[in-house]
C-alpha cells in the first residue's frame, strides 16, 4: 500500500502547503499551520459511492423561468427586530454562522431565539458541545426560558446533531449548534476544531438542513484579531454571517451583518445585556450618547453612519503637555493609524505644535465605528481640547478630511442631515457649513492660521 502523503492547513484561512512552515503563505499569520487531512478526503469518505453512482444520482441543469418549486417563505423568528435585520426571519433550509467573543452572549442570544421559536409552535432544538444538559437547564431556568418546546442535547459528535436534524422531518424548526468547532465527524480526521474538522462539520450540517424546512444556526469561535475562527470557507458555505460584538464589562451589545443573502448586509442591532438576557434597544440614535457636560472641553458629537443607521456618538479628546522624548498616542475604539494621519494633518495645516502634547482619543458609549465621517469631529475635538475651549452647545459635526484639510462630504449625508435635525442639533458642521480646516477653527474658536 502506497504511504498516504502528509499535508498541512492554516487554521486562519484554510490555505494548504506539502510541508510545515513557520508562517502562513496565504494570510501571513505565524504558528497557524498543523497537519490536516489530505484534500478530497472528505467527498471520497462522505460520498460513499463510486463516480458512476454520484454522476447518476445528480440531477440535470432547469431552466430557471420554467421552475416550478415553490420558494420558501421566511417565518418569523419572535423577535421583530431580529425579523428586520435578517430582512424577513428563519429562511427555510438556510444556514447562519454566529461569530463573536467569548462571554459576549451568543449562547444567551441563541437560547433566547430557541425559546421564542418553541413558543410560536415550532420544533427547537440547542445542540450544546460546550455545555452539559444541567448547565444548560439552569441558564434557561435563570433567563425564565423554560417551556415545553425547547429541546437540549449535549454533545460533541456530529453525527447525533444530524439524526436530530433528520427527526424533524419536514417540519419547520431550528437548530443551534454551540459550536462548529466542538464537533467532530468520524468521516474526518484530526482533533475538533481543526480545520478538516470544522470543514466537514459544517459541511454536512448545511448539506442536512438544505434538504429540510429546518434553519440552521452554527456558532463559531473567534480569533485574537475578531476574526470568526476556522478556514474562511466556513463564511461562504452559509447564507447569512452575523457578529456579536461588545464589551463583557460594559452592558451594550451591537449585532451585525456580514453577509446576507436573504436582506441587507449593512443592518445591524443594539442590545443591552439585562438579568433575564438581551434587550432590544429601541431606537439607538442616541444610545451610546449617554449624559454630558457641553461645558467640558475636548468633547464633540459626531453624526456618524453605521451601515444605513445613523448615531450620534461623542468623540472625546485628550490634549496635555508631554515630557517624553516621543509623545504618546493612544485611540479607543478608533482606528490608531488614522488618528496619527489626522494629527499630522492638523499640525501641518494649521501650524499647530502637536508634537510637543500627549494626545488621547476615544469613542464614548463603547461603540466601535470605522466611519470616515468621524474625521472632523475628531479634528474639533483635537482643537477644543488643544484650546481648552468647549465647542457651541447643541454643535455637531461630519465630514471625512483629506490630506490638504479639505473637509469632503461622505456617504449618508442627508440620513445625517435629518437625524440631527430631529435631534434638534445646530449649528452643523459638515462639508456644506465648512469647506476646510481653517474655516472650521474660525467658526469654532475664531482663530486663522498665522
């Protein structure tokens, strides 16, 4: 017998290579590669049949105007906000990957999805690799979940996931399986959660539910960078990628959407972590607001989009004299290097002597956003606390600044617009009202360039 030939796979992004290296050739990453299964185990084991029997059983090419299959309808999900996010419910034979930290509540989400899907008559089950069946019972007991139609099973082996699947037949469920990295498959080598594994796993889970009325949830784990964990095949064998994201110690949680197939992909949902679990927040528009002092300087409101949802946020600045050789630096919640762009800007156009303070910046309310619409109410909050001058009460601010302290306009602007205006905001700042960064000083503090 021919010695079967070794190979190795990046548990970042599933990249495979003859021989071990030290870092990933496909992603970069370090100390991410381990042996895997060889490639085409799994159809050869999984298919169990010869390629003339798999060439019979395929069915041929329709033409798509002339199909007549009916086309699933979504059902609700009992939760109507989480309805509008996936943009109708549980699809039918859809499959969705729950990615997010751990401790950030996904097993509370999940359960809470079970539940309310149990209570409208439809068969639930949690399949929990994680958790035993007491620990399980006593969660839902402490969220006040129990009810006849919840259904548990704990477990690591794949296969079980799936008989439970197939007794459900034709009727319409759900099933979670907490998660895709604790399950194994006998058709698949390697320890739960390497790659073969995870690409197996989830491969017949969606193989499963999309002969069935069932909705698949799988959970997955994620990476030191936020990434969901396993080989980034796993976000394109499923039809909707959602991300749980927040801080454990705070209790605001935003859920977002990655990939959609069945509704928008820019969605997202803002939560509040509460004792009987996860609490929709309403309207979210100035959420993440809270209480301020227009008084303080070095702090401004930013109407900043996120997806087609627009916030109002506050963009704190820390300007102090440094006695280090290097002045420090540091953003939260905001992206670093573009902090550092934005401050060279600002030193340069407007002849400010930046490089002699400690500069602090941060995003209050927790919220993390990547909105380059950010850029000039960092820039005022830079300049307010650099003057130890508050801004106007009731001021807030949009724009993206380019390298010549040009302020541009960016996406969203009459979403912006409208929601200051019913916030009852002014004066507004924003490409229209301020074309550069001088103009924007001048209006804020009454002071030109020297």
């Amino acid at each position: 017998m021919a010695k079967q030939r070794e190979e190795y796979a990046c548990t970042g992004c599933g990249a495979r290579s003859p021989r071990w290296t030290g870092q990933c050739a496909g992603c970069g990453e370090w100390n991410t590669i381990q042996a895997a299964a060889p490639a085409g185990g799994w159809s050869a084991r999984g298919a169990g049949s010869s390629a003339r029997g798999r060439a019979a059983s395929l069915a041929g090419p329709e033409s798509l105007e002339q199909f007549s299959g009916e086309t699933a309808k979504a059902r609700p999900t009992g939760i109507p906000a989480l309805d509008g996010l996936l943009g109708a419910g549980l699809v039918p034979g859809a499959a969705l990957l729950l990615g997010g930290e751990p401790g950030v509540g996904k097993s509370t989400l999940l359960l809470q999805l079970a539940a309310c899907q149990a209570a409208l008559g439809n068969p639930a089950l949690y399949v929990s690799g994680e958790e035993s069946l007491p620990q399980l019972r006593g969660r839902a007991e402490r969220l006040g979940l129990l009810g006849p139609g919840l259904m548990a099973l704990a477990t690591n082996n794949a296969d079980e996931a799936l008989s439970a699947l197939a007794d459900l037949g034709s009727r319409p469920g759900l099933i979670i399986a907490d998660s895709v990295q604790t399950l194994a498959s006998p058709r698949a080598e390697g320890i739960p959660g390497s790659v073969s594994q995870v690409r197996t796993v989830a491969g017949e889970l969606v193989e499963a539910v999309k002969r069935s009325q069932a909705t698949l949830v799988l959970v997955g784990h994620v990476t030191k960078d936020g990434q969901i964990a396993g080989p980034k095949l796993l976000e394109h064998m499923v039809d909707t990628v959602l991300y749980l994201e927040g801080d454990r110690r705070d209790y605001s949680r935003v859920l977002r959407v990655l990939k959609n197939r069945f509704g928008p992909s820019d969605e997202l949902l803002v939560f509040t972590m509460e004792e009987r679990g996860l609490s929709v927040v309403d309207d979210p528009s100035t959420f993440f607001l809270g209480a301020r002092d227009a008084s303080l300087s070095g702090a401004a409101v930013a109407v900043a989009m996120d997806g087609r949802r627009p916030f109002a946020v506050e963009i704190q600045a820390l300007a102090t004299k440094s006695f280090l050789s290097i002045p420090r630096r540091a953003a939260l919640g905001f992206d670093a290097n573009r902090l550092h762009l934005l401050l060279a800007v600002l030193e340069k156009r407007l002849r400010l002597p930046l490089g002699s303070s400690d500069i602090y910046v941060k995003q209050g309310g927790g919220l993390s956003l990547r909105d380059p619409g950010l850029d000039l109410s960092l820039a005022a909050a830079v300049l307010s606390s650099f003057y130890e001058a508050p801004l106007p009460e009731g001021a807030a601010f949009w724009g993206e600044l380019d390298l010549n302290g040009h302020v541009r306009p960016v996406a969203g602007h009459e979403t912006r617009l409208k929601q200051a205006s019913r916030l009852g905001y002014g004066p507004l700042l924003h490409s229209g009202t301020v074309k550069t960064l001088d103009a924007l000083r001048r209006a804020l503090f009454g002071k030109a360039s020297s």
